[in-house]
C-alpha cells in the first residue's frame, strides 16, 4: 500500500488524450486520462454510471446534449446509457470512475 499523488502519475502529451487504468475490477474500473488542448472522447454512451473527477484544469462535459464546465477539485456523475462527451479546451487531467451494476 501507498499514498499516490494523482497529478503527478500521468503526464500531458501534446496533440494526443494518456489513459492509465489503475483499478480493473468485475464491479468497476479506475482510470486516469491527460487531455492535451483541444483533445476530447466523440460522444457515446455507456451501460454504467460514470464518474468524472478533475484532477487539474477544466473539462467540458456534454450529457445528453447538455454542456457542463467542470474544473479542478469538482466532479460530475454521467449517468448509465446517456449520451456524453467530454471536450479539453485546455489542457486538463481526469479521474474516471465505472461503476457496474
């Protein structure tokens, strides 16, 4: 066991969206993701709740539709089988929770 620092275990690539999963369980997964500017996931959906916990900058959110600013230390849940996408209009950096039912 350790103490992990978020912020620090994945880096910004220009041009490009890192990905690092750090849980992959049954019920669920955590993975961390660095958005360079301008970089984002195309709308899809999911059959699970999703958390989106930003670890540094801002991210904008889009459920169903609807866009959400959502900046560092704040969180938005993406609820199971809405649509949604996430958009870096700067740079930012991300804790994804799955959660399974």
């Amino acid at each position: 066991m350790q103490v992990l620092a978020l912020k620090k275990m994945i880096e910004y690539q220009d041009s490009s969206v890192v990905s690092k999963e750090i849980i992959k369980k049954e019920t669920g997964t955590v993975t961390l993701f660095a958005f360079g500017e301008k970089q984002g996931l195309s709308e899809h959906t999911a059959p699970f709740d999703a958390l989106v916990n930003v670890i540094d900058g801002q991210a904008e959110v889009i459920i169903s539709g609807k866009p959400f600013i959502v900046k560092e230390g704040e969180m938005i849940i993406m609820p199971a089988n809405e649509p949604h996408a996430i958009q870096a209009k700067k740079r930012f950096k991300m804790l994804l929770v799955l959660v399974k039912k």
